[in-house]
C-alpha cells in the first residue's frame, strides 16, 4: 500500500438521487444532519443525500474492477482513491450443494415418488448456478456504485482464456473438436482405457464390473470431475479404510499438481458478457496490471490490483473507506433437517452415528463385497429425528441493534431459545426484551476493514 496520508469519505447525492462528489469534511456532514438539510441515503451510514437544491458539479471518476472468485473494486480520480472494497464469496458453492442434500435427504425418505414428466431443459444462455450467481454478483456491485458516486470511466480486467490451448499449447483447429474424451461413451470408458483395466492402488487388472471411479479430491473439497481428478479403484479397495488410514490421499500428493480452470471459465464468460449489461467500457490484461503494481511498489492483493486498474499511481491519496462486502441470504428459510440416530460400538465402547455402522450394501441391483457393521451396534443411545424449522425470527444474525441494558450497540451472533434470546457479537447473551433492532442485513454484510 502507498506511504501517503488515507483520506475518510462520506458519499453524497442531491435530492433526485444524482450522485455528487464524496466529501471529507465531516464536521459539515454532522452540521448538514443536525440542521436538517440533509439526511442519512438508504440503509446506509456512509452516504448522505441532501434535502435542499445544490450545485452539481463533479469531476470524472474511473471504477476499476479486478473480477474473479473475489472482486476487487476501486474508484479513482483527480490523484485520490474515494472508494475500494474486497467481496468474498467462499461460500455459493458449499450453500449449493447444502441445499441438493437437504433436498435429495428429505425426498429419499419416501419410499415411493411418482417420476416427474421430464418437461424441463436449459434456456438459451444457461450457466451452472455457482457461475451465474457469480455473474449476477459481479454487475450488481459495479451498477451498486454508480448510485452513490459519479463514474464515468469503467475498467475491468479480463482475461479471456483458451482452456483447451493450455491443455495443449500446439493444438490446432481441428483438435478443439477432439478432447480427451473423444470417442468414449462414458468418462468410465476413457479411465478403462488409460489404465487398462488397472487399480490405481495395487496395479491389477480387475473386469469392468468391479472398478469403480474415485475423486482424487472429493466434490466436497473443490474436486471436479474431470479425468486428471479420477482414478479407478476395485470393490475391495474402494472402502472406508483406505479413506481412513491415508491411502488415496498419499495417492493424490504422489499425482502431479493438477490444474483447475474454474476461475479462467468464469474470466472468459465474463469477458463475453459484459456488453449485454454495460454500454462502454474498456478492459486491461492481467500482466498491464502486475507491471504497474510493480512498478509502484505496491503489494498484491485485490484492492490493490482494482486501485491500479482504475488507474492509481504511488502519488495517489489511499481512502479509509476500505469495505468487506460478504453475500449472505435474504431469507431465514424453512429448513428441514436429518440427525441420525447414534450407537455404542460393541469393538471399541465409542459412540459412532448410524451412518458409519451401517451394513455397506449401497446398491440393491448388485452384490459387492461389503462388510456390514451393523453387528457391531451395541446399544442405541440417542434415537434419529427430523427437525423442520418453520418459524421465522424478527432478529438475524449480523443485525445491527442497541442493547438497553448497556447502552452499546452490537451485532447479533445468533438467535437461542426459540426466539427469546441472542448472542451478540462480544459473547454475551441477552433476552429480546433488552435489544431494540435499529436495521435489519439482508442480502449483504458491509463491514469497514481496518488496519490495511
């Protein structure tokens, strides 16, 4: 980060919503407030908008937008920084997959379901949902920014990327047509035939029936499903021990590092469809950006890549209004839950959930050479159930609210007792009765990032 003095803003717009240049004089802010020529824009305490007429000029602003599995943005203009932010989205993924359980959970617990008539394909344009959300995010905070600061310039940074080309740096046109899978059926028929029929553990060739294909790095941990993740493992070694005792995962460390283009996929889909949301607008390449960085002597991260590409120098005058922007739900939703049932192992005295002692037999349409554990359930100590929550709580947790008995004003943590009480922030609880709500966080956690 640059040396020079960092700079506090408040944003401003006029009495039509038009945004104005930010201000630094926050002594005039608290007089505008106090008197009542202006008052405090939204849900937000950074923003002012004024209630009398005023003058409107302002200067160019550039926004700089450093895209990928965080975003990084930055608005920059006359040699000052008035605006950054970092927005994380670790989570999408895992709230996705979440959600397919709970679901595929609840509707296996019925013996029977009537198949749906199969009515239903993609529309034109259709991403995955992780990728869409992403999309959707990412022009939402750019168009967020111009409701409170007076852009004109918008440089994004996108890379456009030939997966294909760095699979296979000499590959021609003819060749995009034929992957690694062309010809195969099934990805089972590709892995059959790169390995001929072998165990990836202990070398021998097994009949098609009896191999099965393993994730090297499971889907629950970021794997993909691609033939450089997957292996082939036979009945006898496709257990639970070998997952237990480190045998595959020794496995994964001895393969060589292996590529993941989920972040080139989401640059090359943005690069595409940035002009179906933004009229004008001008794109920079990652290395102009690592050069400038370097060249400033200016540490990597994504606030500092989006404050170089809207254009920032190591003369620029840095901002203290560095926010976190996190995503989170807007709606504290029906929720329907398995807890399953929980047994003493009659080996070693531990208690283990029905799962892990169940009798291995996954499939009925064929036998496998399971062992069944369930002879080893000794006595049951807590009966499986299903919770369905269906109420819905005035206070959420990251809710802004003034506890009375204190006279501070905290965040909630969560919400215990059905209701009655909450954990704030600081650990402590307190009943409902000492918390007065002062705003409500829906959809996205703003908070000021210190010490950057």
């Amino acid at each position: 980060m640059s040396k020079i003095k960092k700079v506090d803003y408040i944003y401003v717009v006029d009495s039509n919503g038009t945004p104005l240049m930010p201000t630094s004089r926050l002594g005039m802010v608290r007089r505008w407030l106090k008197t009542g020529q202006a008052k405090w824009y939204g849900n937000s305490r950074n923003t002012i908008q004024f209630v009398r007429p005023v003058t409107t000029n302002t200067q160019d602003l550039t926004l700089g937008v450093d895209a990928g599995f965080h975003l990084g943005l930055s608005v920059v203009g006359n040699n000052r920084e008035y605006y950054v932010s970092e927005s994380l989205r670790k989570s999408e993924k895992d709230r996705i997959t979440s959600r397919r359980e709970s679901r595929r959970t609840r509707r296996n617990r019925l013996r029977y379901r009537k198949a749906r008539f199969d009515n239903r394909r993609h529309k034109d344009g259709w991403l995955a949902p992780s990728i869409q959300h992403r999309l959707d995010f990412t022009i939402k905070e750019i168009k967020r920014l111009y409701t409170f600061l007076p852009i004109t310039n918008l440089v994004v940074e996108v890379t456009p990327f030939d997966n294909q080309k760095l699979l296979n740096p000499n590959i021609k046109g003819w060749q995009y047509q034929k992957g690694k899978m062309y010809g195969f059926k099934t990805i089972k028929d590709y892995l059959l035939a790169r390995d001929n029929y072998r165990d990836a553990l202990d070398g021998k060739q097994y009949p098609a029936s009896q191999l099965r294909v393993h994730h090297l790095v499971q889907r629950k941990d970021g794997g993909s499903n691609q033939p450089d993740n997957l292996v082939l493992l036979s009945d006898i070694n496709h257990n639970q021990a070998n997952h237990n005792n480190g045998i595959l995962a020794k496995l994964r460390e001895n393969r060589q590092k292996m590529l993941d283009y989920r972040g080139a996929y989401f640059m090359s889909i943005l690069a595409a469809r940035l002009s179906d949301y933004f009229d004008e607008y001008t794109t920079t390449q990652g290395y102009l950006t690592a050069n400038l960085r370097q060249k400033y002597e200016i540490e990597k991260s994504h606030l500092n890549d989006a404050f170089v590409i809207a254009g920032g120098t190591d003369t620029t005058f840095r901002t203290n209004n560095i926010y976190s922007r996190q995503k989170l739900r807007n709606n504290n939703r029906v929720l329907q839950l398995f807890y399953d049932a929980k047994y003493i192992d009659s080996r070693d005295g531990k208690q283990k959930a029905g799962k892990e002692l169940s009798s291995g037999r996954t499939r009925r349409s064929r036998e496998l050479n399971y062992t069944n554990l369930r002879q080893f359930r000794k006595e049951k100590v807590k009966k499986g159930r299903v919770s369905i929550r269906r109420n819905h709580y005035q206070l959420r947790p990251h809710d802004v609210v003034l506890n009375t008995k204190t006279n501070r004003i905290e965040r909630v943590k969560s919400v215990i007792s059905r209701g009655k009480s909450v954990i704030l922030q600081s650990g402590k609880s307190s009943t409902v009765k000492n918390i007065v709500s002062l705003y409500h966080v829906n959809g996205m956690l703003e908070t000021k990032m210190e010490n950057i």
